[in-house]
C-alpha cells in the first residue's frame, strides 16, 4: 500500500522562471518525510511535481526523473489520473466541495472512479472518516454540507476525501497552517496513525511540528530572491535538527535566517 | 500562497454574484465614504491631546444614505404609477370585450361589439420563449465551458468578445435578417423535419414560412449571447482550490468540470437561463417580424402561424382606438403576470438549496 519515491535531478519552471533545480532525494514506504525551508524555496512546486498538479498551471512544466517503485509518472505513456489517484494531497487551505454534503466530498474520488453501489460508498465513506479520526463528530450529520464544519474538521474531511480512494502515497502542503493549535495537534496525531499505510510528505514552516511528526527532513533553501531552489540536506530528522552538517541548515534551524 | 494561482482571490463570491449583485453599492457608499479622513492630514481629534473624535453631523455618509432612500423609493412610486394608469386603461376594455378574454382566438377589439383573447398569444409567448431556451442554453453552456475552462486563455476572451458583440445587435437587425434571409433555409428546414418526422405531432404540414420555429430560432441566436456571456462568468468564478482538488483526486478535465466548475456554477447558470428567459419572453420586435401574426392555438411549430404578446402589441398598436389600446395593455399585463411568475419559479429553485451555496460563499 505505500510506496518508494525516487525523485533525480527534478527541475520545475513556471514558464521562463525556474523555480526548483536538480532536487534528488528517495523518500521510503511508511515513513513521514518533512519539507521545511524558507518561504518561496520551491516546497510547494517540487510537491505538486510529485503528483503532477504543477503542470496544471498555464506554462508550467518538469524536468528530471521522478520515480514510484521504479515506475516513471512523467513517462509518456502514463496516464495522469493514475499517477494523481494514487498519490493523494492536502492542500494549504481546506477545500471541501462547497456544494456537496459531507458524505459526497468523502465519497467524490470514489465517484470519479466509477463507484456506484451506495453500500460500498458508505462502507468506505465511514472508513476513511474513521481513519482521518472524524467519524464521531460528523456521522449524525453526513447530510450536512462539508464547508459547514470548522477549519480544522474540514482539513480533517479533505484527508479523509483524500484518503478515500486509498493512495499509495499522500502529499500535505501545509496542511496545518490555517488552523488552530488544537486542530493542528489534532492532525499531528493522524498523521502518526495514517504512517502505517501511506507515504506521507508533509511541507510545513512549522519546526517543532517537522521535529514532532516526521522521519526524515529535506532541507530546501535559496541564495537569493529569483533564484531556484534547491535541496541543501537531506537526512534523518532526529540528526537534522541535533547535528546538520551543513552550516545552512544549522543557521536555518536555529532561527538565524529564513 | 505562491502555489495558489490568482484566480483564488475571487473564492466564494463567485456562485452567487449574478444574484446579489445589487448589494454592491453599499459597499461603494463605504468606499465612497472614505476619503473624508484623508490619510497623512492631522485629524480632527485623533493627532490631538482630549477625547474621541465627535460624530460628524453632517458627512458624505448621511447625504448618501439620503440619496440612496430618494432613489429607492421614487423607484417605487413610479412602479405604482404606471400599476394604477395600466389597470385603469384596461379595466373597461375587459369589461367591454363580448367573449371570453381567456379562450376566444381572436383580436378585434376595434369591433362592436369587441372581440379579444389572449390564449393564443399568452400561448406563442410561452412556447416561442421555451423552445428558444431549449435551443440556445445547451449551445450557451457548451460555449460557455469552452471559453472558461478549454480555450486558451488569449482565445477565449477574443471569443468571449465575439460573443458580447453579438448581444449588443439590435433586435430589429434580428427580425429583418430572420424574415428576409433566414426565413428559406427553416422553411426548407420545415420541409424536411414533416418529411421524416412528421409522425411527431409538433412537425406538421405546411404551407411554412413565419412560423414558431423561425422565431424561436431567432430568439435562440438573440438569448444566446447573454446566456452564454453570464455563465461564463460564474464558471470562471470558481475557486481554483475546488478544481486543483478536483484534478487532485484523479479527476479528468471534464470531470473535474462535472465535480466542481457545474455544481459551483448552478445557481449563477439558472439565474443567466432566467434572465435568457425574460428576454425571450418580452422579445417584440423580432417576433413581431418573423411570427406569422395567427390567433390559433396550435402545436404544429413548422406551419406558417403563431404571435407572441409583446409582438401583437406591436403590430396591432398602430390601428387600435381606445378599446383597441386597453386590451393592448390588459394583454401587457398578463405578460407582466408570466414574466413574474417565471422570476419567482427561478428564484424559489435558487434558493432551495440555500444552505449549500450560502456556505459556499
Ligand atoms: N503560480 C506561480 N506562477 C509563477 N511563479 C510561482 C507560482 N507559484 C510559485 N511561484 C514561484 O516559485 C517559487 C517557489 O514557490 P513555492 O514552491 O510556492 O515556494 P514555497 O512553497 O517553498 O513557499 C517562488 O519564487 C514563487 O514566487
Ligand atoms: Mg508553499
């Protein structure tokens, strides 16, 4: 159920502006793997190549080899509902379906893939709310729609919408940053429970939360405004944030730039 | 919020703009408002030692909320005005008329005894309007999901242009080009429709020329632009979140279409088939041209025939006395009846399902 990310020398443009260069960096099954980085180093960008919502943007394109279990996603023949079905991602802002109901944004990948049989569709509606620790607060309101319910149950219900199809992998971009410290705890929490089955990536600004939910830390950074970001460490999170062997990295950490 | 394109900044209000657009001077008296605290310039009682600042007594908010109320309600006493002058004029034609003003197929109120019914046209209102919709919205939408969400963005505003161009055409440009030159190819149109549909009721036999059909075509090519320029609109409205979450889930372009741009856009495309609907309803001069000015009630939309409300009034206006005229305007009233018994019809489906577009918003 999850995967191994391989991604070589990733390069990403938005139009003439290059925003990432030559990211290389393998991320293993069933680990939580962190992007931190000072703001407009390209998290987001090299995020969004991995499941290739980056070329949705007029303009935007990828270079470089990004691999799933040795698989090419950029490969031509590849379909890219395919790569986007099996890896999931959370976004910034919480964005439920604002006309659906609770249930039909849990159940919407599902729909898209051709699920019909409203037994199986509450099945898994029930599971994946379950899963992204929801169920009890939303299962006598299933009817009600999805943007009624707070910040922090409507990123709840994003992750469970995500989760719903059953990804391989699941990538969050700041999935916190809208939210209040309870509801952030909240998804901490989920995300060392979701680990048993996903790949997860997880940018955030946040240190202490990439110290508290991650394995592993890819250090992003830039030399200067307009320049392309790039990855400066790369490690085990614990060594990351106690001994980084790059000067950058420590400066960063330690809260003297960025 | 690099990773958000810009689009994102209209979230939320798009769904619903078409409908409350007429709250928008209020925030404009705000804005209006404004200025009187100039920044930079030393306030009166801000930048100084004792107490808050008084109330003004007299600022450019009070003489705009004076003149927004002067505004809103001389609105209101002209409505009632011409109310009371229409039912007055009409009141004695009704009384006057010798049949039934419901049933009878007929107009000849300058008879006497005066003769007169409105069925036929309330009828030919009706379906001409109808089946223009019928025509033009699945076209508009198609256009519409084109430019918003297919077209490269340089063509769809050339496009989008084009089509805005199209609803400025007068109508009588309309009613001529479909009499002179439009009205051959339908009849031939008709002609071929009776020969391999004619077993359906509405596909009847000739002789064709100013028929339904001709001016519903019309009135589709007029409501098109409008339809199709306000769904645009609402479509580019919605927020890029729902679409990227969407495309996230592994949905194709069209499905993402389906998931979030359709339902988002629903009550702003209602609104725009209703406004299509009004104009179609109140249309005069092109049918008034391109109708073939009958007083029957009949379903066969190929043969030469059918009248509208609004295009009687225009052909008959010219030669009514003062009877004539009262009917006239007893048949401008039930106009006024459809056209608001359709508003309400629309906006009672809008809001129906308030609770989900509300918190949409
Ligand atoms: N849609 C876009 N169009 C053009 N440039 C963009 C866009 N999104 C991001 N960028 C630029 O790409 C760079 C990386 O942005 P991003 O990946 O969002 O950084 P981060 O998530 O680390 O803050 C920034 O310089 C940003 O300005
Ligand atoms: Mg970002």
């Amino acid at each position: 159920m999850a995967k191994r990310i391989e991604a070589t020398d990733v390069t990403a443009y938005y139009g003439g502006f290059k925003a990432i260069e030559n990211i290389s960096l393998t991320v293993e099954p069933k680990t939580v793997t962190a992007l931190i980085g000072p703001s407009g180093c390209g998290k987001s960008t090299f995020l969004r190549s991995i499941n290739r919502m980056h070329e949705v943007l007029p303009g935007a394109r990828v270079e470089g080899s990004l691999t799933i279990d040795n698989q090419d996603i950029y490969d031509r023949d590849v379909d890219v509902t395919a790569v986007r079905r099996m890896i999931g991602m959370v976004f910034q802002r919480p964005n439920p379906f604002p006309t659906m109901s609770i249930f039909e944004n849990v159940v919407a990948g599902l729909r898209l893939n051709g699920v019909r049989r409203k037994s199986i569709l509450e099945e898994a509606a029930e599971k994946a709310l379950r899963s992204a620790n929801l169920w009890d607060e939303v299962k006598d309101r299933l009817g009600k729609p999805g943007a009624g319910l707070s910040g922090g149950q409507q990123q709840r219900l994003c992750i469970a919408r995500t989760i719903a199809v059953e990804p391989q992998v699941v990538l969050m971009d700041e999935p916190c940053s809208a939210l209040d410290p309870i509801s952030t705890l909240a998804i901490e929490d989920l995300m060392f429970q979701l680990k048993d089955k996903f790949t997860i990536i997880i940018v955030t600004h946040n240190m202490q939360q990439a110290a508290r939910v991650s394995d592993r830390t890819a250090f992003f950074s830039i030399e200067k405004t307009g320049d392309p970001g790039r990855l400066i460490e790369y490690d085990n999170t614990q060594k990351i944030f106690s001994n980084p062997s790059q000067k950058k990295t420590e400066d960063y950490i330690t809260g003297r730039f960025g | 919020m690099g990773d958000t394109p810009h689009r994102s900044a209209h979230a939320g209000t798009g769904g619903t703009r078409v409908a409350t657009s007429h709250e928008w001077p209020a925030g404009a008296s705000a804005r209006v408002a404004e200025p009187s605290g100039t920044p930079g310039m030393p306030d009166n009682g801000l930048g100084g030692g004792g107490g808050l600042p008084r109330a003004r007594a007299f600022g450019a908010e009070r003489a705009f909320r004076g003149l927004t109320l002067a505004a809103g309600t001389t609105v209101l006493v002209v409505i009632a005005a011409i109310a009371i002058f229409l039912i007055a004029k009409a009141v004695p034609a009704l009384r006057a008329n010798s049949e039934s003003f419901w049933t009878f197929e007929g107009w000849f109120p300058n008879d006497d005894p005066p003769k007169f019914g409105i069925g036929a046209l309330a009828f030919g209102t009706v379906l001409t309007a109808l089946l223009a919709l019928l025509m033009a919205v699945p076209v508009a939408l198609g256009i519409a999901l084109y430019l918003s969400h297919y077209a490269p963005r340089r063509l769809g505003n050339g496009l989008g242009f084009l089509i805005d161009l199209l609803a400025a055409v007068p109508s009588v440009v309309f009613g001529l080009w479909g009499r002179d030159y439009f009205a051959q190819p339908v009849a031939d149109l008709s002609a071929w429709l009776n020969r391999y549909f004619g077993w359906i009721p509405i596909f009847g036999d000739g002789p064709y020329g100013n028929s339904i059909l001709l001016g519903s075509v019309v009135l589709a090519i007029m409501v098109l632009p409008i339809v199709t320029s306000l769904s645009r609109e609402v479509f580019r409205q919605t927020p890029t979140a729902n679409e990227e979450a969407a495309l996230a889930l592994g949905a194709t372009r069209w499905e993402m279409v389906r998931t979030a741009v359709l339902p988002y856009g629903r009550p702003g495309v209602i609104a725009a088939v209703m406004l299509g609907l009004g104009r179609a309803l109140g249309e005069t001069i092109a049918l008034a041209l391109t109708l073939g000015s009958t007083y029957a009630i009949s379903f066969n939309i190929l043969q030469s025939g059918g009248n509208s409300i609004a295009a009687n009034i225009a052909n008959r206006f010219a030669e009514a006395n003062d009877t004539g005229r009262g009917a006239l305007i007893a048949s401008g009233l039930v106009l006024f009846a459809i056209t608001l018994i359709v508003n309400i019809t629309a906006r009672a489906i809008i809001y129906r399902r308030r609770e989900f577009t509300e918190s949409a918003a």
